[in-house]
C-alpha cells in the first residue's frame, strides 16, 4: 500500500469519528434521531445476553444471536455507543479489502478514485455510523472473495458459511464462484475442479450448519423461527422502498381476516434474475468478472426484494469499485443514472418523512407512485449495468484466462 492509501484511510477514518460524534449531537438536540432504531433493538438485545438470557425476549430482534453477542461490551463498558465504533471498525476493514482487490493493472489515480467510492461515501459512512450492523456482513464478504482469489477454498468456504449465518441472502453467490473456481482450475482436470468445489462447498456447510447448529442448542426453535423463517413470511412495511410496500400493509393490516397474500410470489421474479444474472459469470470466468457480476448480482436482489431499505444498498456498495473499474459507461451517462437513483430515492424518503414523522397519511398516490418511480429507476439502472458487462467481454471474449 502507497502513502496515499495510507492518507486516505487515516482521512476516512477521521470522516467516520466526525459523523459519530455529531451523531451523538444530534440524538441529544435534534427531533429526528441519528442513531438506527435497529441499533437500539442490538443493544437491548446485548443486555439481555449480558444478563444470562435469550436476546429474543426483545422484542423485533430477529438476527444471529452472533450479532448481539458482539455487542455485549456496551453493557461491560456501560457505554451505549461502543458498538458503532466496532461496526466502523468492520467498515474500514472491508475498505482495506477493497484496496487489496482492486486490479493492480489500473492506475494509481484510478485506484484512489475507486476506493474513495467506499471510504469515502457518505451513504457508507452514515450506515455504519448510525449503528447498522451491514458492515459486519460486508466485511465476511470480502474477506471471503479474498481467499477465494488466493485459492484458500477452505478459509473461503468457512467465512462464506458465515456470512449466509449473519445473513441468508449471500447464498446467491454460489453459483458465481463457484463459476469463477471451476473454470480456474479447469487446465489441472476435471479432478482438480471437483476437488475445489468440495472444497469450498464442504466448509461452507460446516461453517453454516456449525453455527446453526449450535444457534439451535443455546435458544432452541427461538432462534429458527426469528433468525430465518421469519423472513419467509415478514410483512414489514416501514421505511420499505419496495414496489411490494402497499401490498404488504395491507396484508399485515388483513393477517388473519382473508388478506391477499400476493407478497408471497415477491420472490418468483426475485429469483429468476439472481439466478440469470449469476450466470453472467460463465461468459468471463476471470475473477475481476466475478466481482462486477456479483454486483450486478447483488443489484437485481435489492431491486426486486420485497423488503428494501437504505442499508441495503450497501449489499451493492461494496462491489461498486470493482464493477467501474472496467465500466465503458461515460461519465455524462453515469452522472445521469446517479443523478435519477439519488433523486428518485430523495422523493420516496420525503413522503416516508412524511409518514413517519409527521404522522400523513401519504399511502397513496405520494408514497406508492414514489415506490413506483424508484422501482422502475432501478430496473432501467439494472439494464444499463447488464448490457455495459457484455460489452466489456466483448474486447477479450469470452476468455478463458483466469486470474
């Protein structure tokens, strides 16, 4: 790493204790908090541990028991914001990965640019500040990419079954690396690929079933049902960009009288273009393609989710300098397809503002035609993205080099 990755990560790093420090301003003085709801929901949660018991006696706490376990020393230390220092931490770490991966065969100008796009976000610094736990997840991530480039399957395949453990939905990922590895190892045999797949295969299940399982002996069904199959039938409706917002109201509003229950095939359409998308990686199996296509991935999922709120999109963040690193968008295009996502966002939040806070009933048409407007910005944002990775195979082909 030069001097200037230095600098940058000293300056992202002082960037992040300014937005803590005013955030902790602004809870005290200010009618909107800075602070995540989620992170209150953590922390109870944390006590309840710290206490000897279940973190699901609170109430809407429906993650790992992992996640609360993290933060227990804010009731050792007796010091509610301890936790958002270590979600930073994790922050800046995947920061670090970031710089690791980026192509070295870039310029150094280039490179700067690309890992300021996730040091220096704004929207990055805001999640992981406010005490939103995704930088922990977004860090298992690429540490997990990481070995994978070095051919460490097994390091890989565990930090893998970790992060689905934190999260279910990195469990899309599959099907692009394990893409990426089989055609790697594609000139030492058919036998060296088996053997790598199982690798990584075998130590993912571990990882995963090893965690689950011992989940399950701690809180027993308790952890099940919240942890997972809480997601198969939530009906969230709050702060929801989500075109599904108004459907699944409505559908918690009727649970138990006849209710439509439509938002249960949200994920049919959700699971035909991960599974398309994923796809996209046989056409370039190189492992900066698997990269812009886990992006590409990533995006698609967040669009068509049933459940879609601002910390998400660091699901796709994170893979954003890869994916640009190669991109044949101008930059007159790009500004565009920024300039709409931004705004078409900053519309849907006026009228959560709106609900939330203010109390107006903004349903419809302000909060669904906002829905509407966001959804529609990102399939065509999605469109763009699809067609700009074709292009970039087309220079090379569909190579066969791996990196």
């Amino acid at each position: 790493m030069t001097g200037e990755d230095w600098g940058l990560i000293v300056v992202s790093f002082l960037v992040r204790v300014g937005f803590f420090l005013f955030g902790i301003y602004q809870d005290a003085n200010f009618k909107v908090r800075y602070t995540d709801i989620d992170y209150f929901v953590f922390h109870d949660a944390a006590k309840y541990v710290y206490e000897g018991q279940s973190p699901y006696a609170r109430d809407t706490y429906r993650y790992t028991p992992l996640l609360s376990w993290l933060l227990v020393p804010n009731h050792y230390f007796g010091w509610l914001h301890l936790g958002k220092i270590i979600f930073v931490i994790f922050d800046l770490v995947t920061g670090l990965i970031i710089m690791k991966l980026l192509n070295q065969a870039i310029s150094k100008k280039k490179a700067f640019i690309l890992e300021s796009i996730w040091l220096l976000n704004p929207m990055v610094i805001t999640i992981s500040t406010r005490g939103n736990a995704e930088s922990v997840l977004c860090c298992l991530i690429m540490f997990t990419l990481y070995y994978v480039q070095k051919g460490r399957y097994t390091i890989a395949g565990l930090l893998y079954g970790l992060s689905i453990h934190f999260k279910i939905y990195p469990i899309i990922y599959c099907i692009p690396i394990a893409i990426f590895i089989y055609h790697k190892k594609s000139s030492q045999g058919t036998q060296a690929q088996l053997t790598s797949l199982l690798n990584i295969g075998s130590s993912t299940l571990v990882s995963l079933l090893g965690c689950g399982w011992a989940m399950y002996k701690i809180y027993g069904y308790e952890f099940l049902d919240q942890g997972y199959l809480y997601h198969l039938y939530r009906t969230d409706h709050r702060h929801n960009f989500s075109m599904w917002n108004m459907l699944l109201y409505l559908d918690s509003a009727n649970k138990g009288n006849g209710g439509s229950n439509l938002s249960k095939y949200a994920f049919v359409p959700q699971l035909l273009l991960v599974l398309i998308t994923g796809c996209l990686e046989w056409w370039n199996p190189t492992f900066d393609n698997l990269l812009r296509v886990l992006f590409v991935q990533t995006f698609a999922f967040v669009t068509y989710n049933k459940v879609c709120t601002s910390q998400y999109f660091v699901w796709y963040l994170i893979f954003l300098p890869f994916y640009l690193s190669r991109s044949y968008i101008n930059w007159r295009k790009g500004l565009l397809m920024a300039t709409l996502w931004a705004g078409t966002q900053g519309i849907w939040l006026s009228q959560g503002y709106y609900l939330e806070f203010e109390g107006k009933s903004v349903f419809y048409p302000g909060l669904f035609v906002a829905s509407v407007l966001f959804f529609l910005t990102n399939v065509w944002l999605l469109g763009q993205f699809i067609t700009d990775l074709k292009i970039q195979v087309q220079p090379t082909g569909a190579s066969k080099k791996n990196n």
